[in-house]
C-alpha cells in the first residue's frame, strides 16, 4: 500500500521511508503543506503520516480541509508536541492516532498497520448493470470488483451522486464537498464529470449522468 508522509525533517524522513519500505510499503514523502495538497490531488493514499510544524503552517491545518471534505482517509499525527492538549486537539480534528517524537520505529509500524486494517467495506451501490463501490478507506473505486484508478476529485464528486441516485445534484454541493467553493471552478467540475462519464461509458455501464443546465446534475439508470 502507498503511504504519504508530511514530515519536513529530511534525516527523519529518508528514515521513515527506508522502514516502511522493508515493511512492504510504498512511501511518498513531502515537506509540506502546499506539496501535500498536489499530491493528494494528484494521487491515492492508503494513510498519512502528519508532522505538525510543517514550514508553510500547522499540519492541522491541512487534516481539517480533509475532514471538511468528507476526506476519510485515515491520518497518523507524528509530533513532537506530546502534552495531553496538543494530542486532544489532533484526535478532535480528526486523527485516527497520535504519535510522540521520538517513537520508536517498530511501534509506529504496527499503528500504521493496525489503521490499514481497520478499513470498512466502503459505499456500495447496485446501479444498472454494475456495482460500483467507493472504499472510503484507501480512496479507491471498484467496479464488479476491479479496481477503477480516478483522481480524488472525481472520487469525491462520484461519491456524491452515488448518496442522490435519480436526483439532481448541483454545482454548489460538489463543489463544497471536494473543497471551498470559492477555490473550485465551477467549470473544473464539468471536467471532473467529463472523465467520470468516459470511466462509465468505457466499462459498459448502463449509467448516464445527465446535465441539468444552469443546476447541476443527476445519475440515471439506462433503460
């Protein structure tokens, strides 16, 4: 599994990367805010690993916006800030776990393994000719059981059509769900349904999602 650590320190970092790799772990590392936001993106992740004091803010900044994306994806907080408030703050913003520089290195593995495990099944929905599920634990898309690589935006967009079958969705709830509307394009969003629309057509599903010009839009069966 891809893993993706925030951690400015380099020496800690080339570190990490070296045991989760022995470990069976892929490891995308980033130094800091700005950079995550890109590859978070850009990519999925399985976890992530969250230092604090990051050069461009406060990690918890960044863990927040996931939050308030309805981004589930499971977050181990590494900080040296080890006093009962500061681990409170971290589990309250939505941290899965709280680890306290210095750790040791075979401790923070087995959290990390034990956050993998910890996965539900996920959002599942029978629509048409496909099952489409959306594991909200690693961020992916299965369709009839094969894994379907989308961006997290159309991840997150998918996800919402998938809540409002056979109801129209507007530009305005999309946009709140994968970010501040005032940073999302409303016509960003139509891109992001153009390639959800080409995954569905590709894979032979009997779906359709439909403009309903000047709202937004809905997801069909195809009869």
């Amino acid at each position: 599994m891809r893993l993706l650590l925030i951690e400015d320190n380099e020496e800690l970092s080339r570190s990490l990367i070296e045991a989760f790799k022995e470990a069976g772990h892929d490891v995308d590392a980033v130094t800091t805010i700005g950079e995550a936001r890109s590859v978070l993106f850009a990519a999925t992740y399985a976890a992530v690993l969250l230092d604090l004091g990051l050069p461009d803010g406060n990690g918890l900044t960044l863990l927040r916006e996931l939050r308030r994306n309805n981004q589930v994806l499971p977050v181990l907080i590494l900080s040296a800030r080890g006093g009962v408030n500061d681990r409170v703050l971290g589990l309250r913003a939505g941290a899965q776990d709280y680890l306290v520089k210095p750790f040791d290195m075979e401790e923070l593995i087995a959290r990390v393994q034990v956050l993998l495990l910890r996965g539900a099944p996920g959002q599942s929905l029978k629509l048409g000719n496909l099952e489409l599920i959306i594991d909200q634990h690693g961020r992916q898309v299965f369709i009839d059981g094969e894994s379907q690589v989308l961006p997290p935006r159309d991840i997150s967009i998918l996800e919402v059509l998938l809540e409002r079958p056979k109801r129209v969705v507007s530009k305005d709830i999309l946009a709140s769900h994968i970010g501040d509307p005032a940073e999302v394009m409303r016509s960003a969003i139509d891109v992001y349904v153009h390639r959800l629309r080409k995954v569905l057509e590709n894979r032979g599903a009997k779906l359709s999602i439909e403009t309903v010009p000047g709202v937004g839009y809905i997801m069909n069966e195809i009869r």
